[in-house]
C-alpha cells in the first residue's frame, strides 16, 4: 500500500554497553527510502497500544503525506544549533546560557546525530532521570554530585520550550516533553513593600542625583535596571510627561507614564546634567550597582532586598493595580507578559490589607445596602410593586461606588 506503515521490533545499544528492545514502525517515502522511527520500549508498551500507534501513524502519512520523507528531519545537533541561534535576538543572555546547557544535556544524553523525530515520551522521562542522578556530568567542565529538583525541571522546560519549536515549524509531530510536568510550585519569591517613608530615607542616602534619579526610574515608573541606565534625554517627553523605553530583553520599544512624584527628581537631573549629556542617569558606575546600593542601603538603614530593582519594579506595578488601571495596561506600562506578571511580580502585602481598612465606604452604599437588608426581610406575599422596587435597589447596588484612596496621586504611599 502506498500509505502502508509496518510494526517491528528491534535491539537498541546504548552508550554502557545494554541492550533494550524497542518498537518500530517503519514505512517508505516516495522515493523508495525505508524509514523508521521508534515508538516505545517493548517491555512499557504493550502490543495493543504499538498498533494503535501504527494505525495513528499510517493514517497521519495518509493526510500530511509530506512528513513520509523525514530525511528533512534535522538531527539533535542540527536543531539546538539553529534554534539557539535563532532565539538570540529573542532572549537575554543569561537565558541563552541556560538554552545552551539544556542543548549539552541533551546531546550528551541522546547524541548529537539523533534525529530529533526519533525521541519519544519515555526518552524525554529518562532523559529527566539521568539529570536528577547527575548521570550526565561528563558534558560539563564543572561536575556536580547531584541535581536539584528545581534545576531539573528548569532544564525540562528549555527541552520542551526547544522540541514546541520543532512542532511548529512541522519537523516532528508531538513533543516528548509535553507531558513532563515539573512537579514543583513556582518558587515564592520574597515581597518587600517599599513604603513612602522607606523610598524617602533611601534617596537621603544617595551618593548623588545620578543614584537618586536611577531610583525614582525604578519605584516610580517601573523600569529595570539597564533601561534605566541606558535611557536618555531624547526618550523623556515633558509635554506628555511620557517616557519611551528601549527594552534590550524583549527587544521592542515601549512608553511608559511618568508619575507626579518622579517629575522633580527628573528635573533636577536635567538641570544638572552637563552640556551635551545623552544619558539621564548620570554618575552611576553601571558593574558597581549591587555593591553601591549595598551601601546606600545600610545608609538608609532599611531592611535588606533580595534583588533591589526587582523590588521597586514589583512595588511600581502592584501600585498601578491598585489605582484602579486595567491589567493588560499595567502589563504593557511595565514590558512583560500577563503571565510573569501573576507569578513573579503580583502579591497581597500588608500595605493592601492597611489601605482596605482604611477605606470609607461613601454613605450612599452604606444606605443602599441597609435598604437591600430591609428588603430582603419583607414577607413572602409582597406586591408585584414591592418586588420590582427590589430589584432597581439591587441593579443599582454597585452603582458610584468609587474607592478615591486607590487612584494613583492618593495612594498612602504618596503621603
């Protein structure tokens, strides 16, 4: 047949020397070249399911008959080349190391001439076993006598982020990583809510305006580190008190609203900043600013940061929320996508739990709530006209109820 896809079994060696038996499917492109692909070890998959996946596979030839020549199928080494590569216009350096290494496990693990069609479900899940008892220390310099859970599964994301690529771009059919999940919750990061009176004691402390003005960039208008490091005069529009932002990690440009209490410091800055100067943050020695701000710190006497910019950049957003802006505005204000935004940066703090409990709630809410008590406790024989007052009273119980401490200008932190 044409389409015709056959069932066989044959011996795998692997690199220690062990045999194991797997199945295998084999079938012919057009051009009259065998070709075959593994679908499971035979002692974890019974006979039963290895022709349910012949079956699958045969009518998949039948309706993309393209994928009947995987010959274009690169091999491991041939794919995390291109996709590393591909990926460094996308992502940060730091990111791209981590890429890298996940591509050394795996080659180390499968070899670099597998052809990445060739990796199942249950390689990918031994491939994970082989991380967590450090079987593939070889292909690192540096060896390490064991792997923790979470770097492990920080690897099986980069593979599965890796192999979605490949199902993308139509070069393998499914992920073998798929259905790793990694088993750990998301690590809680610390939360520090920076107060009004702590941003004040830390901007006393500063060397100069140039760290001042750097700060204010951070916990007032959200920007990290090297954007605000690398912004200049030219980004910041006064008329619209308005900042445009270059973002080297996500490599796209963004504008950013300049809060009231940013304002002064910026002019300030602008007023002192030397003839021709490009740069708004000015007298900041850029591989000196964990340990400078070590010192300024201390100076201040505040409690210590686990990351200081990331800090101020999540106070700067859980702010925004607060005033009443729409998410998806927060998230673009502050350059990252609405699910980093939930994991990493959002949380209930303190400060949340004191605003509510100093809120008033206006005095017309409180009546209309009173007056839906009331309603609620008439008898059951009320008259049609009753129950419809009822309900207008029930309509408009949100109506107008308006919070005025959570707008921005009139949070506590502003006072």
């Amino acid at each position: 047949m044409k389409h015709s896809v056959t069932l066989t079994s044959h011996t795998v060696r692997t690199g220690d020397g062990k045999g194991y038996k797997y199945w295998q499917l084999r079938w012919f492109a057009p051009s009259g070249k065998r070709h075959s692909a593994n679908i499971g070890r035979i002692s974890r998959v019974s006979k039963r399911k290895a022709e349910k996946l012949r079956q699958a596979k045969e009518a998949q030839l039948r309706e993309r008959p393209t994928l009947r020549n995987p010959g274009r199928v690169p091999t491991l080494n041939e794919f995390t080349k291109v996709y590393i590569q591909s990926r460094k216009a996308e992502l940060a350096p730091g990111s791209i190391e981590l890429h890298e290494q996940t591509a050394r496990y795996l080659k180390g693990f499968f070899g670099e001439t597998r052809p990445i069609d060739q990796i199942a479900r249950y390689d990918a899940r031994e491939f994970k076993t082989a991380l967590a008892k450090a079987a593939l220390n070889f292909v690192n310099e540096r060896k390490y006598a064991s792997m923790s859970p979470r770097t492990v599964d920080q690897h099986i994301r980069n593979a599965r982020t890796m192999f979605n690529r490949a199902v993308d771009d139509d070069l393998i059919t499914y992920n073998p990583f798929d259905r790793l999940s990694g088993g750990l919750p998301p690590i809680e990061k610390n939360w520090h809510y920076v107060s009004f009176d702590e941003f004040t004691r830390l901007l006393r402390a500063c060397p100069n305006q140039g760290w001042k003005t750097l700060l204010g960039l951070c916990r007032l208008t959200g920007l990290r580190q090297g954007e605000a490091l690398a912004l200049q005069w030219r980004d910041v529009d006064w008329e619209k008190n308005r900042l445009s932002v270059w973002a080297p990690k996500t490599k796209r440009r963004r504008v950013v609203p300049i809060a009231p209490e940013l304002l002064p410091v910026l002019r300030v800055a602008f007023e002192d900043a030397a003839e021709g100067e490009l740069l708004v943050v000015s007298g900041v020695f850029a591989p000196n600013v964990w340990r400078d701000f070590g010192v300024i710190r201390k100076r201040a006497g505040v409690p210590k940061y686990a990351d200081w910019c990331h800090t101020l950049r999540k106070n700067r957003e859980n702010d925004w929320i607060a005033a009443g802006f729409p998410f998806h505005v927060v998230v673009d204000w502050m350059g990252h996508s609405d699910e980093v935004a939930r994991q990493h940066y959002l949380r209930v703090n303190d400060h949340d739990l004191a605003l509510a409990a100093e809120t008033q709630i206006p005095d017309q809410v409180t009546q209309k709530v009173t007056q839906i008590e009331k309603t609620e406790t008439r008898p059951s024989n009320a008259t049609n006209s009753q129950l419809v007052d009822r309900q207008e009273v029930e309509d408009k119980a949100g109506d107008r109820i308006r919070t005025g401490d959570v707008q921005l200008g009139k949070l506590a932190f502003y006072h």
